[in-house]
C-alpha cells in the first residue's frame, strides 16, 4: 500500500495544500514512521479479508493526517484525499472492478463477504448485509460495523471520517457502470452505511 500511494499522497500535498517540495517530503518521512507504527499495532487479518486493503488506506491517511503542519477544512481534506487515492493504478483498479460489478462474479464476491462476518472476529473489519434491489437495477451493501471509524476515532481523527467516506462515490464514477447512492453513515451517527451501487441508465423492464 505505502509504495504504492506514496507518491501520490505527496504530490496531492503540494497540489491540495500548497506544500512546497521540501516540506511535502518531510512529512511523507514522518508519516512512513507513523504508518508503520500504526499497521503493527493491527491484529492479523484473516485469509480472503479483501477489507484489509481498506485498513490500509486509513491507517495511510492517518499518517499523512497525523504528521500535517494543520489539518485542513473537511472539504480541503476530502478532496486531498481524493487526490491522493485516485492515482493511475487505482483507476485501472476501479475499471476492472466495474466489469464485474453487476456479474453473478460480483454479486457472489459481496455474498460471500456478508456471509464471512469478518468484524465479528476483527474490529478493524467490516460486517454487512447484501441486498440486491428488487426491481434488478443494482444492490445494496448494508455495512454495520466499519474499521476506518475504529481507527480513525482511536487516531483522534473522528471529525475527519467523512473525507474518506467520500471516496466511495468517486471509485463508483471510476467504475463507469454504477451510480453511488447512500443516505446514511456510521460516521454521522447512522445506524448503518448502507452503500448503493444502482447500474446507470437501468430502465424498469414492464411485466
């Protein structure tokens, strides 16, 4: 995950936060430290967890958060955020994902995660239910527990939860075949996120 988004994170340090060269260096060195600090302190994932690759992501922006000289207005580091995440090899990530996404293939994969319970075991995973729409167009993931919200609160990063929230609706865009839509947010105090991935131009079949 580090070498992957480093370079990222720091160029979105600059473009974002208007940090110079050097400083933008400097605090990537420290965050490398703090991020390795914070992904030793994390229980071992169980095999087939993809969710861990989510941990990852947080505990990368709790660094970089962590070791800024001020943190930002929630809509600056939302979009820092962005910035930093959406590089080339996430994009490409974000297509292939998008061929799937409404495939017995990924209708199986999220079935399969809902069925694993994996934040019942972890508490920096994620439990939820899959719940396709019944007039075919898409589905639902309910998510009742979520890791970045442990994490982040234990960062005494609470209030900066939504910046990254807002990612799910930027990777969807990416995607190219679905239309994000969520009313509620453990993070605002939902009961539940519950996540909707709707196919674009889907038109109700008449019976």
């Amino acid at each position: 995950m580090w070498k992957a988004f480093e370079g990222s994170f720091t160029r979105a340090l600059q473009s974002v936060l208007n940090y110079d060269e050097a400083k933008a260096k400097d605090v990537t060195a420290k965050a490398e430290k703090k991020y390795i600090e914070i992904v030793k302190g994390l229980p071992e994932f169980e095999k087939g967890d993809s969710f861990k690759v989510n941990i990852l992501s947080c505990a990368m922006f709790c660094a970089y958060c962590l070791n800024m000289e001020k943190l930002p207005d929630l809509e600056t580091l939302t979009l820092y955020y962005e910035k930093a995440m959406m590089n080339p090899l996430m994009k490409v990530y974000c297509r292939i994902q998008g061929l799937n996404k409404f495939s017995w293939r990924g209708y199986f994969a999220v079935e399969k995660m809902a069925r694993a319970e994996y934040g019942s075991r972890n508490p920096y995973s994620w439990n939820l239910d899959f719940i396709p729409y019944d007039d075919g167009s898409g589905y639902e993931a309910r998510f009742y527990t979520c890791g970045i919200c442990k994490l982040m609160k234990e960062m005494g990063l609470e209030k900066q939860i939504p910046a990254m929230c807002q990612l799910d609706y930027t990777m969807a865009k990416a995607g190219g075949v679905s239309d994000f839509v969520r009313r509620y947010t453990l993070a605002s105090g939902g009961k539940y996120c519950d996540n909707g991935y709707r196919k674009k131009n889907f038109r109700k079949r008449l019976h």
